[in-house]
C-alpha cells in the first residue's frame, strides 16, 4: 500500500509533464501554421489578380530571405535563442515552411528553401546531438558550411542544452574558432550578422517574356471591378485577341 501510494503523485506529475510537453507543441505548431495561413492568402490574393508568376516568384524569395534573416540573426544576438528546445521549435517551423514549398507554383521549392540556408544550418546545430565529438572541419564543412567561422562561435558559445543536458562544442574547437576570429582582421563586433537584401531586381525583358499573351492581348484579363467602373478604362476589355 505505502509503495502504491508513492506511485500515484508520480503518475499524475508525469500525466501533467506530458500534457504540458502536447500543449505547448500544439501552440508551437499553431504559431507555424499561421505563418503558412498567411503565405497562402497572399499567393491567392496574387493569383487572383494575375500577377506575373516570375514576379510572384521574386516576391516569395524577398519574404522567405527575410524570414531566414530575421530568425538567424535573433540567434546570434539572444543567448535564449540558442538552446536545444529553441532549436527543435525552429525544426518544426521550417519543416512547415518546407512542406508549403514543395507545394508552391512553378517549382519554386528548391529556391525559396536556398534562401533560408543559414537558419537550417544554424538549427542544425542547434539540435545536433553530438556536437563535442565535432570536428572543426566536420562542422564547417558538414553541418554549417553555409556559415562562417565568427557565425558558428557565437552560436558554439551561447549555445545550452535545457532539455538533455548534453555538452557543446569542445574546448579544443572553441579555442580554434576563438583563435581564427581574432586573426581576422576585418571582424568587428557585428560582423557575424547578416544583412537584409531589400531589393530583388528583374529585367523588363524577364517581365516581357513571362507574360506573354497577356500584354499582347489585353482582353484576356479580367479587370478589376474598380477599373471596369470608369468609362475610360474601357479600353482594355474591347481589345479582342487576334484569331
């Protein structure tokens, strides 16, 4: 009896445990998932009014490329970003992230995922389980070769383990990295971010060529309900395409 009354708390704190564990990843998962919601409006709301897939294409790179740097910045500059858990919550978002690619319009997968590059990696370190028995040529050649030496030892050096306990890098390939980055001489106290690409240029010519029958026959889309109320824009909807 004494034995069975010890094993009730137990049981009922690890039901609590476990129901915390699903809560939280239920409100990680749904934070995710709105992401892709909003992903997915916009790309309707764009397809609804025959925006250019090339020029569609672009926008989507714009917002992935600054996805990949808000979120690979906020790492290197909060240590509580670095942790293991943290790391698993941002595995789940990119795999969100990535199923919604690979069902993207044009076979845009593979470039909108080229441009997160640095947060995959980032995370892939994060959740790596084995980072003390790393090299340092395994892990700037295997597991972050997209990153460079200052980036991986500010994530090498904040990075903790809440979850497993588990050790980082080693001493030996933290004096490596610390010794290589102070050799630089053209490293400063942020150079280990990454700048924000506002611009993604395309040539008039790109434009010409992806809208096709579109620009030579106008009357092939429909215009818009604002437009089709004012009676000089009527134009555009008399044009008939050539037979």
């Amino acid at each position: 009896a004494p034995r069975s009354a010890r094993g009730r708390p137990f049981r009922g704190s690890s039901k609590r445990m476990q129901s915390n564990i699903v809560a939280k990843q239920h409100t990680s998962n749904a934070c995710w998932q709105s992401i892709v919601k909003k992903l997915d409006q916009y790309l309707s709301i764009i397809s609804r009014n025959h925006v250019p897939p090339m020029i569609t294409r672009k926008m989507y790179i714009q917002v992935f490329s600054f996805i990949n740097v808000q979120l690979f910045n906020s790492l290197l500059l909060r240590r509580e970003c670095c942790s293991f858990s943290n790391g698993e919550y941002l595995n789940t978002g990119l795999q969100e992230l990535e199923e919604w690619c690979l069902k993207a319009p044009d076979q845009s997968a593979a470039l909108l995922m080229e441009e997160l590059l640095h947060i995959r990696q980032a995370v892939g370190f994060l959740v790596c389980h084995k980072k003390a028995q790393k090299s340092l040529d395994e892990i700037t050649s295997e597991l972050c070769p997209k990153l460079s030496i200052p980036q991986i030892y500010r994530i090498g050096t904040m990075f903790w383990d809440d979850k497993y306990g588990a050790r980082g890098l080693s001493l030996d390939v933290i004096g490596k990295m610390r010794a290589l980055t102070a050799a630089d001489s053209t490293n400063t106290d942020n150079s280990f971010l990454i700048d924000v690409n506002s611009s993604s240029p395309f040539s008039m010519e790109e434009v010409l060529r992806c809208c096709g029958s579109s620009i030579n026959n106008p009357g092939n889309v429909d215009a818009l309900p604002l437009i089709r109320q004012r009676s000089d824009f009527h134009f555009p909807t008399q044009l008939q395409p050539e037979d």
